[in-house]
C-alpha cells in the first residue's frame, strides 16, 4: 500500500503543493485531476522520488508498505529510493518523444531496467526484454529492440515506455498525462493497454491528467487538484454524479459535452423563448428553426438583433411570420447563402528546403475537397494531426498557393485566430497598436477606409470591450498578459475589420479547460452580435461539437463525411468517425 | 532603457558599461589631445618604470607610453566603429531581404556568408589586404567586408524565425505591406539578439585591427596603433616589461568590458522572455 | 553512401570555387606583375618577353586551365621574391616544403592540448556544484577569450621563458636537427594558442551537458533507478558530446588561423610566418599558394568532421 499523508511541497517561497493525503491500494487505479499548476505533477514528481533538489518538502511524508521513502524537513535519501524506482515503482511520462534517450537503442534502455535490479545478463535480459515489447502490443519485436526512438511512430514509443515501466511488475505505476501527446485512436489504444496491464499484474496505479473524460474511462477513484490542494476525491462516478466542490462541477461543465452546447446556444439564442423550455433542445441545427419560426414575434426580434441595424428598415416593411421567413433566408441560417465556396481543392507542399541541389517534390496533402461555408454558421473541421486540415485553412486564407480547384469566397479578407497565443501577438508592440494595425493596414490598401486616429484608438477600445477586456490593458504589452486574455486580444484582432468569416485553427488547445469555455463563449457570443461565419479546426471531437452547427471529418487529406452536428454524433457513417467519436 | 520595461539592470551591464565608457572616451579624447607628445623623445627618460609623472613609464625613445596608448586607443575606437557601422548595416539590410524573401537572391548570399563563415575571418582580411597593401582604409574596408556575413547570418535566422510567426502571419492576412512587415513587425523583435552581435562585432573588430598592426600590415605610421606598440615592446620584454603590459591589457581591458556589457544584455534578454 | 558522394561532390565543387576565387583575387585584379618584377625603368621588349615567359598574354580561363594543371603537377609557381641563385627564382613548393611540418605540429599540439583538457574540465565543470569552481571557471573563460592571441604569446613569453625560464624565447629548434627539443619548444606556442579554445572548449562542453541534464530522457533514466553518475557517463555525454564534435570543427579551422599569428610571436620558420612576409612584400604567388592551401586543409576538416558526425549520431545517419 502506498500512502501519500499531509504532503507539502514548496519551492522557494511558493507551495505547489499544500497538505495532500492520498492512498492507493494494488490493483486500483487512482486519478488524479487538474489543470495545469494545479500541484498534480509535483505531487507524482515526489512521491517517485524525482522531484527537483530546490523542492522542499514542509509538512508530511510518502509511505510505501511502511517504509518511510520521503518525510518533511529531511533530504531525499537518494540510495533508498534508488531500490524502488524502477523495481517496485515506475513511471509513465508524457513525451514519449523526449522521455526516450535519442542515441541509445530502446532495447538497450529497457535492459537498463534489468541491468540495474536483476542479475540477468546477456541473451536472457534481451528474452525478457522481446518479452515484455510482444506483452505491450509491440510487433516485430527484434526490430523494435534495435530501433533508435526517432525510428520509432509516437504510440509505439509510449509503448516502449510502458514496457519499460512493468517489465520488472512493479507495486506501483505512475502515468503522467502518457496520452495527451498522441493521436485520439492511438490514445485509446494507450488507454486500453494500461487497464489491461493493471488487471493483468495487479499494481496500483497513479493516473495524473487534465482530462476528467479520460480519468473516467480508467480510474476507479479520482482525486481533483486545485492549486496545490485536493479539493474533492471519491469514487469517480460519484464525482460526475454529485461533485461536491464547486470547482469541480466548472472542471465537468467545462469538458465541452453535449448537455453544455444546448444550454449555450439556448442562452445565446433563447431571449424570447420560456427559460427552460423543451424547445431549447430541440434548436442546435439550424434546420429546427424552422418549426420554430411560427414561436412568433419574440423570434422576429431576436432575428433582427443578429442582423444589425441595416436590415431595421426592411424588416419594418414586412410584418407578421412571413417577414421572419424571409429574415431566415436573408441571414443565411436556412437559405444556404455561402459566404465560402470550396470545389474540388487540392493542396500540395513542397518538400524539402529549396536549394539548388535537391529538387523539390510536390505532396498532395489535401485532395477533392468540395464543401461551403454558410453565412453565419460554424463549420467544425476534424481529423488528427497531419490529416491536411491546417493545410486546407491555409489554403483557404490564400497562404498557401499550391493549389488546384476553386476557392470563392465573398469576404474582402478573411481573418485567422491561431492555436498559440503566446505566438500570435507580436510581443514588441502594445495592445492597443495590435488592434489598431488591422485598421492601419487597410486604410493604406483602399483609401475609402482612411480614418483619423481618434478613431482608430476608439475602434480598438470599443473592441477591447468586446472581447471582455478592461481599458487598462490598451497599454499593456502581450507579455503582461495571460494565455487567455492574449486569446481575446487575439480574436479582437482579427475581428476589428469584421471580416465576416474566421478561420479559427485550434484556438481553445493551448489552453486550460476553464478558460478554453470561456474562450468558446466568447466567440459564440461575438458570433451572434457580428454575424460571423467560422470555420472551426479542431481534433478535439467535444470542442467542434459545442461549437460548430456542421461538421466535416477528414483524413488523409480526404474529407470523409460531412453533416449536421447532431447526425453525425447520432448516425456517424464512417468507421473513423466512430473511432474518433469513441473517445468521447 | 525603459523604466517601465520588462528587462533589468544587471551588474554586467554595469561593468561593461564602466570599463567600454573609460576605455572610449580616453581613445576619443587621444584622438585631439594627449598629456604628452607622441613623438617627442628624449634620452634622458628612456625606459622609465611607471611613475606618477608617466603612469605607464616610457618607451625605449622615452616617450610617454600613457600618451600613446590613448591615441592608439582612439586610432582602434574610429576603426571599430566605422567596421561595425558599415558591417551592420548591410548584414541587417541584406539578411532581412535574404531571411524574409528567401529565393535565388537568398540562395546567394547564403552560399557565400556559409563559405566566409567557415573561415577565420583573419584568412579573408589577409587575401583583401594583400590586393589592397595595407593601410587605414584598406584596414576598415577589409574588415568591414568580412565581417558582414557574421552579421547577415544572426539577422536572417531572426527574420526566417519569425517570418513564419502567427503573429507576422497574421498581419499578412491583415494585408500589411512588406516592407511595414520586415521593418516595423519584425525588425524591433529582433533588435535584443542583434545588440549581442554588435558588441561581440566591436571586440572582433578591436581584437582583428590589433592583429593587424602587430603583423604589420595594418595600420601604417603615422597612424599610432595598439598592436604596432606591442610589437616593438615585445623585443624590450627583458629590461621594460611595462612597455608590452600597457598596450596589450589595454586592449584587454575594452575587449573585456564589450563582453560584459554582451553578456548583461544577453541576460537581460533571457530574463524578458 | 549515397551522403558520402554528396559530401564528396559538394567538397570538389568548393575546392573548384576556391580555387577559382584565389586565381581571381592574386593573378587577374592585382594586374600586370610585370613591372612589380622589373622596376619601371625596364625596356619594353624585356617586359614583353618576361610576359611571354610568364603567359600573361593568354587569355583567363586559358591561363587558370595551364595554372591548376600546374598545381595539381606539384609545380607551385615561383616566388617574386626569394631567389634559389643568380638567374633563377625559387620555386614556391620548395620554399614552403620545410616550413610546413613546423605548422603541422603547432596544430596537432595544439588540438592535443585542447582535447586532452578541455573535456574533462567541461565534464568536472559541469558536475560540480560548488560555486567557488564555477565562478573562477567562468571568470578565467572570460578573460582568456578577452585576451588577444598575440599578447597572450607574449605574456607566455614573459611569464615561462623570461620569469620562470621554461624556456630559452628566440632559441628556436629546428625539427631536422633535433626533434624532442623543437616539439619542447613547440609546447609554449602550441599552449599560447590552446588556452582560449580550452576555455571555450570546456564551456561549450559544460552548457551542452547542463542542457541535456535538463532533457525528459535524464528524468526518465533516474526513475529507473540509476545514479548520477551513471546518468552522466551513460546517458548524458555521449548526447552532450555531439555538438561538441561540430564545435571541435571549428577550433580546428581556429587553430590554423591562430598558429598564423603565433608563429610570428615566437619566431618559428612555419608557413604562417612565411605568409605574413609575403603579403607585406606583395609576393603574390607565395601568397596564393598559401591561403589555398590554408583553405584547402579547413575545408577538409569540416568534411572529416561532417562525416564523423554522421557516424556518432543515430538520429542523421537514417534514410
């Protein structure tokens, strides 16, 4: 048994980690939950002994079967743990990549294990070592054995790791985030080799991730971190049925799900409509609306609201439900306006760098793709990573010109939000510049959109407000800022020349789960308010499925299906669909 | 220095600052005025020691080595300013255009900044100056040349690295014009990591225009030069030893302080981002 | 293979370019070498014939044709300057041929010198905690980089010939005559040159090793179980070591331009010493030969090195 008993850990003056108490008995598989900072790593880091010497351990100790490994206000007593990492603990880290020695053999690594705790030598470490690949899923194993990690695809080095980890069947093994890196089927295959693993040798299990849907699927029980405490722990259904804490209902609410996308669009939609109505579930697709175009008047008014002003006049004209029809055709929702048209695209890249001595060859890395963006809607695009989607967006945006087939589009310059906001803000210049550029830059390109710079600055304050930003941050420079407000600034920018149509390419990824919801909000919101049209990439099936009204899954530089959002979680045709969808 | 700004003083940049600052305003001041003729000798004060009346001592024509270490301090101050400015300048000019643009114009520059680079830059000075013959100008053109790959290669690394940045992505789609892009978006991100190249540039420059003059075919006389000094002391090391100390930790000491000050910016830098 | 044809292409085609690049800068920008030969005051038909003997009249690419072909022959040219006797001038290869082993040993004593300290200072640098050793560490590489190499030579000089009379400075040995005493006397110079780019060496070394300390795979061999000091030799070095390589590379080419000066500071009769002569007499052919060959030997090693690497690092020799 393994206990963790009132453990603080701090470094220099900050405690990442405050008064943590927790037990793990053989064969259980514990989940331990939180976003990033919030003390979860530090946590598994000490209790396997590898946590940095700057670490100071202030209060509590690590038990494993009684045997003190770590206690409050002494040093690490590296040689005894050294009998126990490896042997009866091992861990799982996140990189398989990295976590791998690039010049070594990954046999010979795995050996290492052997080599360190056992008195195999020779021919029988390398038996236990084909061994325990072939028990991990590996196949042609002797390969594998004399393969470097580089020669090795992502899920096949985290397999090496695992077996690495359980080949000399320790007590306990610590996973840390050992999917987040790898694709969505291969995560599943991951996930699935770990609970067999831990049914097969019976060991506890430590299971550290930011993903509460995959905790679920694995643990038994789950503990949930906050800033360096556990807030809630408990048997894992009973914390999805009745999460006790506050935080972690916000940590399940914001796992983008089904139930979260009705209320959102309701909330953003459903002014006129009784809180709570049964008709709220109902609307998602714009299809619905139509049955619900006879609700009346209070529909007439939130359709004018979305349209804007110009469209005051007209609608004065019309009266009665014939008027909303026809305000349905106009804004797009159901009259099939494309504000983009895509036939028969493919896209290529060049390989290699251009030099004068190797010939550059041309990649299709998206082919046949034929679909249209409405105006006013949100097009989710799905596929793993190198499935062409970022290509067929750059396609789009006309960065890349290696194309073939049509792009039609009738904005004057589509806008991007990007995946890292820490890139996407030029760090030299102020907020207040960044949002005022875009107008600059199209003012120096058609003269008819020349403003004075009192109204610029008001332009890009106006703007500042919108996307939820207080006028103290107009000065301020991207540095100052968090992940999530550069997000907004982001999305600011790009939306100041109100470009009518987004290309938002994994614009919630790189951020923690409770501000990825925000972030998603906002852009519902401003989506509304702007009548915006977004084409929406994302591998992650949950977060397309809140925010998009159509979705297209592509793999391999084909798109495969296309269709309502709610048709294709219901009725995916596909077998990769289903496999993507699987995780969820 | 903003007050404001992200980055901090720190105690290189102190040192750095301190030792450069003495060591330049000696050299511009020995350019217009120094305590003692240069080229007065007298027989009489041969090979003094250092003293409070000549606090470096005196050469072998009892000259006042203090007085001539500052004029060939301010013959190495112009040089090295001049080397850098023009060298600078076109490695910043040529590897914005060459690193943003890339091409067959790239492809070029490349090849050849590739080929300079791998070279000791000394081997390079040799072939120009010896097409040339020595001299002052011949000395700053050489030198200039050389040293301009050195500066195209930090310069277009920063603007390939960024050229591909969300950021400067994005203001191409805002339909930015290029050269707003190159020289209002990317050029003051890159200015952190090229102020290190400069002052290094200083100290090479320092480090080659001395070599030169002490293999002697450098600066030619009357031009007074640091690396001349030592070359003649180097033959009096037995009975004046301070002869040869004052010129070389001379260069010692304004080399030193270019690398702190390098390192303090270096730092700084490191602790912004 | 296939890398080591490429390799072996890309360096005959700088080897070309090279070549062409020196023919261009000695023997068509600096013009006519004539009167530089003669003097002003020579009869026209003297200097008409002198060309004729020379092949100053052919046109360029006809000239560096009969040029290379001549090199490659071993028949280097001859010196403007240097005569063998009355009527004839020495010829380049032999006026190089006994300096250059004197060259050839400053740098591999000097490399020998550098390897043999600069890794186990990086190595015992990077180990240790104590602050003490990595301040005057960092302080002594600092300084020495500061250091120009010729005052450098000279306060070698100063401090081990003319304090601690190590050695006799100016009483230089020939190698012909008695090659321990010349490789003693070697040892200052060849040091004078080392102490930067042990410095250097070492640092490198250091922050390479302190970089890959901080990588996933250290973490990873330490859940395992290893010590530290297994983690260090078994793990870290051999990663931390490859950019070493590249970096050796470039000493190398260092070290060659470095014994240029050095040379003249303690007056060994290398090709250095020989090169600075020529140019400040504007000796052109000595000149060309010299700095080719120079370039021809950086060349070369960069193309050792860029092979060695290939060799050592899994991660490039695929495809």
């Amino acid at each position: 048994m393994i206990r963790i008993e009132d453990l603080s850990v701090a470094f220099e003056d900050t405690e990442a980690v405050k008064h943590v108490s927790l037990e793990l008995i053989d064969g259980e598989v514990l989940g331990v939950v939180g976003e990033s900072g919030s003390g979860k790593s530090v946590t598994a880091l000490t209790l396997m002994g590898l946590v940095a010497d700057s670490a100071q351990i202030t209060s509590g100790r690590v038990l494993f079967d009684d045997v003190v490994l770590r206690e409050a206000g002494k040093p690490c007593d590296k040689a005894l743990y050294r009998k126990y990492q490896g042997a009866r603990m091992s861990m799982v880290f996140q990189e398989p990549m990295t976590s791998l020695n690039p010049t070594q053999r990954v046999g010979k690594q795995v050996e290492e294990m052997l080599r360190l705790h056992t008195d195999l030598r020779g021919e029988e470490m390398k038996r236990k070592v084909l061994e325990a690949f072939r028990s991990v899923g590996l196949r042609e194993v002797e390969k594998v054995y004399s393969c470097y990690p580089h020669q090795l695809s992502g899920g096949m080095r985290q397999r090496v790791m695992i077996a690495m980890a359980v080949i000399l069947h320790p007590r306990l093994i610590v996973a840390d985030e050992p999917t987040t890196a790898l694709d969505v089927t291969i995560q599943n295959q991951i996930i699935g080799l770990l609970r067999e693993i831990n049914q097969k040798q019976n060991n506890a299990m430590l299971f550290i991730t930011h993903d509460l849907n995959l905790a679920r699927r694995l643990c038994n029980r789950i503990a949930v971190m906050k800033d360096g405490e556990v807030v809630e722990l408990g048997e894992t259904e009973d914390i999805f049925q009745n999460p006790g804490e506050a935080y972690t209902k916000r940590l399940i609410e914001a796992v983008p799900s089904r139930m979260k996308r009705r209320r959102n669009i309701a909330a953003v939609r459903g002014m006129g409509e009784p809180a709570g109505s049964g008709l709220a579930g109902k609307l998602p697709t714009g299809r619905e609306s139509e049955a619900e175009a006879g609700a009346g008047q209070e529909r007439c008014a939130e359709l004018e609201r979305c349209t804007g002003q110009e469209r005051c006049a007209e609608l004065e004209r019309c009266t009665g439900q014939e008027r909303c029809a026809e305000l349905e055709r106009c804004t797009g929702q159901d009259g099939r306006n494309p504000i983009l048209q895509v036939r028969n695209l493919s896209v290529y890249y060049r390989d290699g760098n251009n030099s004068l001595f190797s010939r550059r060859e041309k990649q299709c890395v998206v082919s046949g793709a034929d679909f249209e963006l409405y105006s006013g809607e949100s097009l989710g695009l799905v596929g793993e990573s190198g499935c062409g989607k970022t290509s067929l967006s750059k396609a789009i945006l006309g960065i890349n010109k290696e194309v073939e087939g049509e792009i039609t589009h009738t904005t004057l310059r589509p806008q991007m939000i990007f995946q890292d906001p820490y890139s996407s803000l030029n760090p030299s210049k102020t907020i207040g510049w960044l949002l005022m550029e875009p107008l600059r830059a199209r003012a120096a390109l058609d003269k008819a959109y020349a403003m004075t710079r009192e109204d610029m600055e008001a332009a890009a304050y106006d703007m500042l407000h919108k996307v939820g930003m207080e006028d103290k941050y107009f000065h301020r420079k991207p540095s100052q800022l968090s992940g999530g407000q550069r997000q907004r600034v982001s999305i600011g920018q790009a939306l100041i020349t109100r470009p009518g149509m987004i290309v938002a390419d994994e614009p919630v990824s790189a951020l923690d789960v409770t501000i990825q919801a925000q972030i998603m909000e906002l852009m519902q919101k401003l989506q509304q308010e702007m009548h915006l049209s977004y084409l929406f990439i994302s591998h992650d099936i949950n977060v397309v499925y809140q925010m998009c009204d159509r979705i297209m899954v592509m793999k391999e530089g084909r798109i495969i299906e296309c269709g309502e959002t709610e048709a294709i979680f219901h009725n995916p045709r596909e077998k990769y669909t289903k496999l993507l969808l699987g995780n969820s | 220095m903003k007050k404001s700004g992200t980055g901090k003083w720190n105690k290189y940049l102190t040192a750095g600052l301190l030792m450069t600052g003495l060591a330049l305003l000696l050299g511009i001041v020995g350019i217009f005025w120094t305590p003692y003729s240069t080229t007065a000798m007298s027989a009489a004060e041969k090979f003094d020691a250092p003293s409070l009346l000549h606090i470096f001592g005196t050469d072998n024509f009892g000259r006042d080595i203090f007085s001539r270490v500052m004029e060939g301090m301010g013959t190495t101050v112009v040089i090295s300013t001049l080397v850098v400015l023009f060298s600078g300048s076109a490695g910043i000019l040529l590897g914005a255009l060459t690193g943003y643009f890339g091409g067959v114009l790239d492809e070029i520059v490349m090849r050849v900044t590739d080929a300079v680079n791998g070279f000791p830059s000394i081997l390079l000075t040799l072939v120009i100056i010896s097409i040339l013959s020595s001299g002052r100008q011949n000395v700053i053109l050489s030198l200039g040349i050389v040293f301009v790959p050195s500066y195209v290669r930090i310069v277009r690394s920063e603007f390939i690295r960024l050229r591909d940045a969300d950021y400067i992505r994005r203001a191409r789609l805002m339909g930015v014009g290029r050269m707003r892009i190159l020289f209002v978006h990317i050029l003051p991100n890159i200015f952190s990591v090229f102020w290190v190249s400069v002052m290094i540039g200083f100290n090479n420059a320092i480090l080659a225009e001395s070599g030169m003059s002490y293999l002697g075919i450098g600066v030619q006389p009357p031009d007074a030069s640091l690396g001349k000094m030592l070359s003649d002391a180097q033959g009096y090391l037995r009975t004046a030893p301070w002869y040869a100390l004052a010129p070389g930790l001379s260069i010692v000491w304004v080399v030193l302080g270019f690398a702190l000050f390098s390192e303090g910016i270096r730092r700084r830098n490191e602790r912004v981002s | 293979m296939k890398y080591f044809m490429k390799k072996l292409i890309t360096l005959i085609m700088t080897l070309f370019l090279v070549s062409v690049a020196a023919f261009l800068a000695f023997q068509i920008i600096p013009g006519d070498v004539v009167t530089s030969i003669l003097g002003t005051e020579a009869t026209p038909e003297r200097e008409e014939q002198l060309r004729e003997e020379l092949g100053l009249n052919k046109p360029p690419v006809e000239r560096y044709l009969n040029w290379v072909t001549d090199v490659l022959q071993g028949d280097l040219g001859e010196s403007y300057r240097f005569s063998r006797n009355m009527n004839e001038m020495m010829p380049v290869a032999e006026l190089i041929g006994d300096k250059l082993p004197v060259t050839l040993w400053l740098a591999a004593v000097s490399l020998a010198l550098i390897i043999v300290i600069a890794i186990p200072l990086g190595v015992l640098w990077a180990r240790s905690s104590s602050h003490f050793l990595d301040a005057v560490l960092g302080v002594v590489t600092q300084a020495s980089m500061a250091v120009p190499s010729f005052f450098l030579g000279i306060l070698v000089t100063y401090l081990f010939g003319i304090l601690l009379k190590f050695f006799a400075p100016g009483s230089y040995v020939s190698y012909q005559e008695d090659f321990a005493g010349f490789l003693k006397y070697l040892l200052f110079p060849a040091l004078s040159i080392a102490i930067p780019k042990i410095a250097m060496t070492a640092r490198f070394l250091r922050n390479s090793m302190l970089t890959e300390m901080q990588a996933d795979y250290v973490r990873t061999a330490y859940s395992k179980g290893c010590t530290r000091q297994r983690v260090m030799y078994g793990h870290v070095l051999r990663n931390a070591m490859m950019p070493v390589v590249t970096f050796l590379g470039m000493i190398i080419a260092e070290i060659v331009a470095g014994s240029i000066v050095i040379e003249q500071v303690f007056g060994l009769p290398g090709i250095g010493r020989l090169l600075i002569s020529s140019i400040s007499t504007r000796d052109f052919p000595v000149v060309e030969i010299l700095i080719l060959y120079i370039t021809f030997v950086v060349i070369f090693v960069y193309f050792l090195v860029d092979i060695l690497y290939r060799v050592i690092d899994p991660r490039i020799s695929e495809k």
